[in-house]
C-alpha cells in the first residue's frame, strides 16, 4: 500500500510540475517567425559551459565553447585540449560534437580550433505502446568548423588582454531521397568576434583578470541550393565579471538578422552563473530569456588530474520535465595541462631564487636565474622588471666604481 501513495505522489508531482512549466513556457509567448532559418544546428549548443550557462557565453569563452560563441576566445586557452560531446536531444536524435584546440608554442598569441559537430534524426515509427514498428527514414546535418585568434596586448603577467578571431565553417544537410528529394545541400559560413579581458571593481588577489566584453558575428553566408532558407545569422554582445573569487556571472544579448531581408526571429537575452565549488568541481547554471523558446540550463564539470567529466541538463519547449530527456555529457582531455604547469612552477621557483641572490646581494647570480625564467616564459612580465632593475643597478655600481678609480 505504501508504494501505492508513493507512486501516486511521485505522479502527482511530475504532473504539477509539467503543468507550471507549461504556464511559464507560455509568459514568453510564440515567436511568429522561428524555425524559419536552416542549418538550426548552429544554434544548438554542443555542451560544456556553453550549454550549461544557457550560451551566455560570449565574453568568457573558458574552453573549447569559444568556437561556437566567439572565435576571439581561442587566443585567452590555457592549455591544449580535446573535448567530445554527446547530446541525447529529442526522441531519437543526437548531436555529437568533436573540438581541437591548441595555441602552439613558438607564438602563443595564436589559438587555433577544429571543431566537428553532427546531427543525426531518424524518422522512426511507434504504436500505441510506445515499440518502434518502422523506420521511413533520415535528416542529418554536419558542421565542420576552423577558427584562428589572434590576441594583440599582454598584461602584467603576461596573458591577452585584447584578442580578435574568425571562423571558416562547411555545413552539409542531408536528407534521405524517399523523403523530400533534392533537399540535400551544401552551405559556408563564417564567425567574426572581438574579446577583451582586463580587472575592473575587483575585491580579491589573483593574477587572472575578472572582467571581460565581447561581440561576434555568427553564422553568416550562403546555403548553395534553390529557394534556400537563410542562415541562422545573428550578432551576439556579452560581458561575463568574476564579482567574487568563486563566482561568475555572464550576460549575453543577441539580435538575428535575416541576410536574404526577411523577417527574423525575436531578440534575446541569456544570463550564466559559473560556481567554483570546490578545486575539482563547477556547477553552472544559466536563463535563456527569447520569446517562444525559453530554456533552463544546469551543468557540472568533474575535473580530475588530466581530464575533465562535463554532465548538462536543459529544459526548453523541444523536452520534458525529466531526468534524463535533453541530457549531455563530455569529456575534456588536457592535451598539456601536466607540462604547462611544471613550466609555471618552474618560472615561479626561478624568479623567486632570482630575488632572493639579489637579496643577499649576488645580481651577477640573480641574473642568472632571471634569464632562465624568462626563456621559459618570455611573457611574464614581473621577471622582466626585475632583470631591467638589476641590470640598472648592476650598470650603476660599474659607473660608481669606475668614477672612485678615476
């Protein structure tokens, strides 16, 4: 009997759930023109924070997630890495995504990304009972993207300040022939963004800047087959403010353009929050405020020695009020997280021993250590002040000496 309430309680809920989220689904009215654009994978986040902070996402881009918001975030990566991504989106459809990132060594003011993105839906047959009786068919769609960043300004210690970035990306459609011929087709497109990172109303001490704006312009091109819908095209401005060490906020606002002059869809406004709970754990969560698709985002990223276990849930008007309906997962491997960070440590180690020879007045010494540092990380700006003040203070003391002996 008791399982009995139980149930009855447990279906009660999930109905009065399912009845709220219907209300508040329908505050936001419907958008006259959506669903009028191709390509809508473009739109459809892979996962990770992008997805997880409801795309909120322009002006942080902290990962692989720049090459869907913003193509400038390449050149902000910390390390080298390889992320796979798998959306169980509606019914049987799934996106898996695949991205390369890397900001190569000879000239770490480039980022460079490859990203791969793929949907698949199939057109499947049910009765009654929920059993699958039949397939009739196929949709697909295939996102191949190559983004360059370029970041121009260094700060104290040597990270981008100021970054610009574009992406290449090759669409191909594919519809099966017994369900709509001669639908398949090709399309290219491209992103342009900007992205700056600096400190502004900071209250903690930390060498990483808390403040960053941005603003990209996605999805523009052409799709090569008649009576095209056009791209998802839009221009995306964003600001994201770590206000405190383990928060951080992000604000985005888009705006779709229709290149071929038709009507667009409605403007909209997404707001992110990223939670650094612990060393090895994140949680997200994110609001995305557009008028007939409103979505509710939460994500968590597990971070282990050399890789990352990233899970997201996302609740909008294409799912249900359910554990596992529109669930993704992914997993970030950090292709050079163990070397960078031996290089950091290094440089720490030997600017500190640095300072210290010259503390007990050995500069020839301290010199030495310092020109160690800095072949390590040419950029990192307190040991190049240092080995200008010693050898000022070196070039000073030579001239004393030379001025006595006179």
């Amino acid at each position: 009997m008791k399982w009995k309430i139980g149930l009855l309680l447990f279906l009660t809920s999930q109905l009065q759930a399912q009845d709220f989220y219907a209300d508040a689904s329908s505050w936001f009215g419907i958008d006259p023109n959506a669903g009028q654009n191709s390509f809508l994978t473009l739109v459809i986040p892979s996962g990770g924070r992008y997805e997880s902070m409801a795309s909120a996402y322009t002006a942080l881009a902290m990962d692989s997630g720049y090459m869907e918001s913003n193509p400038a975030g390449g050149s902000f990566l910390k390390n080298k890495e390889l992320v796979f991504f798998h959306v169980d989106w509606i019914a049987d459809s799934a996106i898996e995504s695949l991205y390369y990132s890397i900001r190569p060594e000879k000239n770490d003011n480039f980022g460079i990304g490859i990203g791969f993105k793929f949907l698949h839906v199939p057109f499947t047959g049910y009765n009654n009972w929920g059993a699958q009786t039949s397939s009739v068919g196929w949709y697909s769609e295939s996102i191949g993207t190559l983004s360059v960043s370029y970041g121009f300004i260094k700060d104290y210690y040597g990270s981008n300040i100021l970054s610009i970035g574009t992406s290449l990306k090759v669409g191909y459609r594919g519809v099966q022939a017994s369900l709509e011929p001669g639908q398949s087709a090709v399309s290219v497109m491209g992103d342009i963004g900007i992205m700056s990172r600096f400190n502004l109303f900071k209250g903690y001490a930390s060498r990483d800047t808390n403040f960053s704006i941005g603003i990209s312009f996605k999805n523009f091109g052409v799709e090569f087959i008649d009576n095209a819908d056009p791209l998802p095209t839009q221009i995306t401005t964003g600001i994201a403010w770590k206000f405190i060490r383990p928060i951080t906020m992000a604000l985005d606002f888009s705006v779709p353009i229709n290149l071929d002059g038709s009507d667009s869809e409605m403007v909209s406004g997404a707001i992110g929050f990223d939670f650094n709970v612990t060393r090895f754990l994140d949680i997200q969560a994110g609001l995305l405020l557009k008028q007939g698709k409103p979505r509710f985002t939460l994500g968590s990223q597990v971070s282990m020695k050399d890789f990352d276990l990233i899970f997201n849930y996302t609740l909008d008007l294409a799912t249900q009020l359910e554990l596992f309906n529109r669930m993704s997962v992914g997993v970030r491997i950090n292709l050079d997280s163990a070397r960078s960070l031996i290089i950091r440590d290094e440089v720490q180690d030997l600017y500190l021993t640095g300072l210290k020879e010259y503390s007990n007045g050995n500069g020839e010494k301290a010199l030495n250590y310092l020109y160690e540092a800095e072949k390590l990380n040419p950029n990192y700006r307190p040991v190049k002040d240092m080995i200008y003040t010693i050898e000022e203070s070196l070039s000073l003391e030579n001239d004393l000496r030379d001025s006595i002996r006179e």
